[in-house]
C-alpha cells in the first residue's frame, strides 16, 4: 500500500513551550502502521515532550495532530488510551505487591455472577495475554517478585490489552535491562510490528536503534533535523544528527588514561577487609587509591550497587572491616561518610536522588551544604556561582539555575544529581550507573571528567553496565557475580577475559 495510507498518526507544525524554554518548535513527526520508528537526540531535545503532547499529558500550543487520517485534540492520557494510543514509562508504575495478573487487568477483572472476582478466568486470561507477547510465567505470583524486564513486558501487556493499542509507544525502556532482557523486549516489539501495530522506541543507545528500528527522526533543541531510512545511517552519521558535531575522539580518551595511571598514589585511600553483609553481599576484599579509577563490571544484580552501599553506609556490613586513610570506620552512615569526604551518586535516582519542588541551584549545593554542617550556610551568591559551574561543564539544559528540577529532562535531572556530588569536593566519588539516561555526547564528557577527576588526587568508583565505557574509564576493573566479588583487572585488559569473568563462564 502506499505510504500515506500507512500513516497512522500525522503531527504536522508542532510547538511547545514552557517559561524560558521553547520545547518543540514546527516539528513534524508521522509514525506508520507496523514500524519500528526510533525517537532520538539528546538530554532536552525535546523526545518526551513530543511524547507528552501526543498522549495528552501536555496540550500543544500550536500544530495539529491526525489520527488515521482523521485530526484529533488528545484531551488526556485516558482520552490517548480510548484513541489506541498506548504509553509505556520507563518507570514501571504498576504494584509489585499485587499478583502479575492483577496488575494486568486491574479495573477490568472478569467478574462472575457481577459480584466476585473469577480468579480462575482472570488468571486465565493474563496468562494468555503474556503467551502472546511470548512470555510464559506463573501470573498467580506477585510482579514484583519478577524481573525488571518482565515488569517491562507486564506493563507493555497491560498497555495493549486495557487500551486495544494501534500505537505502543516505549520512552526509554531499556535502560535498566540487561542484554538478554532487552534481546526479549525487541522480540515482542517485532511481533507487535508484524500485527501491524506501530511503536515508538525512545533511547540512548545508538546500536539499539540499528538492531531494532526501521526508521528514526533526531530531535536537536527542541527542533526537527529529520527523518531517515534507519538502513541509510550508521552510529557517526547518526551521531552527527543528534550532537551537530562528532564527540570526543575515543583514542585521546585512552591516551588520557594511560597517562593518568602515572598519578596513582601507592598508600590506601579505603580498603574494605572481608567487608560483607548477610544476603546482600559477601565478604570482599577491595583497596582504592587516590588518583585511581576503579571500575565495578558486572550484570544487574551481581552486587555492584551493594558494593557502594556498604562503603558509603548506607548498608552497615556485619562481617569484615573498612578503613580511611588507615583509621577503622566506625561510623557507617551516609552521614558519617559524607564526612570523612566520601560521596556517592546513587543509582535509582528518582528515590534517592532528586528533591523535585527544589530548584536545580538547591539541589546541586545540597550534599556540599550537608558536608559544612546546616550552620555554615553557603551564601546565595556562592550557590549561584557553584551551580552556574556545573550546568556549563555538564551541559544541563535549563533556563537558569532557579528552574525546579522536576521540570528538567529526565537526563538533565540525572546531571543535576552527578553535579551535587561533585560540587561536595570529595576525595572518594562512587557513581553507580552516571551516564545511565544521559546522551552519547554528554556521556563521552562525564567519562572525561571522571578520568580529570583522577588526575587531580581523587579515588573513583565507577559503577557501569556497559562495559565499554568501563574499559574507556577505569584503571582497574573489579568483577562482580551473584553477589560477590569474582575477580580484579588490572594493566592491559582483555575485554573478552572480562565478559567471561561477567558472565561466569569458565575461560
Ligand atoms: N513541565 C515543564 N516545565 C518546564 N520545562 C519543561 C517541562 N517539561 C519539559 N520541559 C523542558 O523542555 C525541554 C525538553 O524536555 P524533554 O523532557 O522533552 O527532553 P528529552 O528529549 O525527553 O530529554 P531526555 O533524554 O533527557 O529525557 C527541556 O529543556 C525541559 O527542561
Ligand atoms: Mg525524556
């Protein structure tokens, strides 16, 4: 059939702005029936916006919409739902503690005789439901005893069944999948393809937009570069779209690293003695320098994020002991921490992280300010002055640093949060997953800046899963595995010896 007969949404001229920020100006964006259709660019461009005012959640302020050639006012997300259009967050906001086959049909539960609730045909029917996305698992078990993935898979199979979707429309929902978890996702995406259902796929990992896509439009400051064949670009050309320049040259970085190596101090910074806790991690032996990165490998899961835990205190270990600068820690709390200089930029974000009716300034002096002491107060021209530093050095896009930070984009809120701890000055930084969420641009210059860091005398734990960047950034490379710590890398690496070490698979 010809193309127009294939579109099923038109937006045609769109505009979107908010105070001090214009979000979307004349963008057009069509989506057809039974594609992959990939929505690219970088922290701020503009992508959930798009989103939003497609589904309701934001009115446009110009532009017009077309559903199956008809023009449409989405009213609300419920009004998008009625109209087919369907809505998968990264966050999944289903109840863990209901049954996976409750969460699935919630407000819609086969009812017998009107009155009680028919588990058998409810249960049923979810099972039946997940078997068509190719997923078969015990329903009658709570969600949250499963994956994050299946969570993904959960809520996707909810967003098509309670809606009758003709549109799935995915923002950014691989990025706390491991590699088989998301393998398993593009699978359904595909099958949801050949029924002719058309999904959007927002992301930041450009190979993933290769394996899966089938056409992909780039969004640069809120503006529209285009529209393209996926099959014409390749990741440089790709990046260029998104960036409007290259990044950083990848050999420099590595001659950075090499380099900086020679600034490693010989005496401990931290080392953890057989430090462990019960069913969070075992015991594990580990030492951080000053002037080293030290990278923590592994799947999600394997004890990386307890690793950071237990040396920031936010965990207390029952086994083994910690010592600073060669005096034992007793005091194992956040607190206590922040104290002896150590600063950790956690990994779920939106429940340690951010305070959304504070302003991007307050939020980027908050650690520092706790580290003075709440007597010492840091003067608002100060505040202003320290904030301003890191929104031009981490390229967070806002209007100015008075700008709630619950209205910054979802990798500009992440940046906001890697600029508090590194305005706390510390001497041991753990960041657990920093570039999760953020652009490939950004992402190349927080590495950057991990490895300065280094340079000038400060220990660093980084905390990644993807390798590469891990490779790129650390001078030592610490494996993790179910729970403990399986290996140590130093010197030349070999990646393959890595993943083997990963994945637990005997060399
Ligand atoms: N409710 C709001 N109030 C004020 N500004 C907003 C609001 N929502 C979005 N913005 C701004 O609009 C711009 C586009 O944001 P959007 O969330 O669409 O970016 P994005 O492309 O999804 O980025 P990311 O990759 O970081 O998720 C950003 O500058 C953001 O700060
Ligand atoms: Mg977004």
């Amino acid at each position: 059939m010809p193309d127009s007969d294939r579109d099923i949404i038109v937006m045609k001229g769109i505009d979107k702005s908010f105070p001090g920020v214009h979000a979307l100006q004349n963008v057009d964006f069509s989506l057809l029936k039974g594609e992959i259709h990939a929505l690219v660019g970088e922290n701020g461009a503009g992508k959930s916006t798009l989103i939003k005012v497609l589904t309701g959640v934001d009115r446009v302020d110009k532009g017009t919409i077309e559903l199956d050639g008809k023009t449409v006012v989405v009213r609300s997300p419920l009004h998008a739902q009625e109209l087919g259009i369907s809505t998968v967050y990264q966050e999944v906001n289903l109840c863990p503690n209901l049954t996976v086959a409750e969460n699935l049909l919630i407000g819609r539960q086969p009812s017998r005789f009107g009155i009680s609730v028919d588990w058998k045909k409810l249960n049923a029917r979810a099972r039946e439901y997940l078997k068509e996305l190719g997923v078969e698992i015990d329903v009658t078990r709570p969600l949250g005893s499963y994956s994050v993935a299946i969570q993904q898979m959960a809520a996707i199979a909810r967003a098509l069944v309670v809606s009758n979707a003709k549109v799935l429309i995915l923002d950014e929902p691989t990025s706390s999948l491991t590699a088989n978890e998301t393998a398993q996702l593009f699978a359904v995406m595909k099958k949801l393809r050949a029924n002719g259902i058309a999904v959007v796929f927002i992301t930041h990992f450009l190979d993933q937009v290769f394996a899966v896509s089938d056409r992909v439009t780039v969004l640069r400051n809120g503006a529209l570069v285009g529209t393209y064949e996926t099959s014409t670009l390749d990741a440089f050309l790709l990046t260029r779209l998104m960036l409007g320049r290259s990044i950083t040259d990848l050999d420099e970085m590595k001659a950075h690293k090499i380099e900086s190596s020679q600034h490693i101090r010989t005496e401990a910074l931290l080392q953890a003695d057989e430090l462990g806790l019960s069913n969070s991690i075992d015991p594990f032996t580990l030492t951080l320098h000053a002037g080293e990165v030290v990278g923590l490998a592994g799947l999600l899961g394997s004890g990386r994020t307890e690793v950071a835990n237990l040396l920031f205190g936010v965990d207390r270990p029952d086994a083994g002991s910690l010592t600073m600068d060669g005096k034992p820690v007793t005091d194992f709390t956040p607190a206590g921490s922040i104290k002896r200089g150590i600063a950790l930029c956690p990994e779920d974000r939106k429940v340690e992280g951010i305070i959304a009716d504070l302003s991007v300034r307050e939020n980027i002096v908050l650690a520092m300010q706790a580290g003075l002491g709440w007597f010492r107060r840091i003067g608002t021209q100060e505040q202003y002055e320290i904030a301003d530093k890191y929104i031009k050095l981490l390229n967070i896009s806002t209007p100015t640093a008075d700008q709630q930070i619950k209205n910054l984009s979802g990798g500009n809120q992440q940046k906001v949060i890697l600029a508090r701890w590194l305005a706390a000055n510390p001497r041991l930084l753990i960041l657990d997953e920093p570039t999760r969420g953020i652009d490939v641009g950004t992402k190349a210059d927080i590495q950057k800046l991990v490895l300065s860091l280094a340079e000038e005398g400060k220990a660093c734990v980084f905390i990644s899963s993807e390798l590469d960047e891990v490779l790129r950034t650390s001078h030592r490379i610490v494996v993790m595995r179910d729970r403990a710590k399986v290996t140590e890398f130093s010197g030349e690496v070999d990646e393959t010896e890595i993943m083997k070490a990963i994945a637990g698979r005997a060399s």
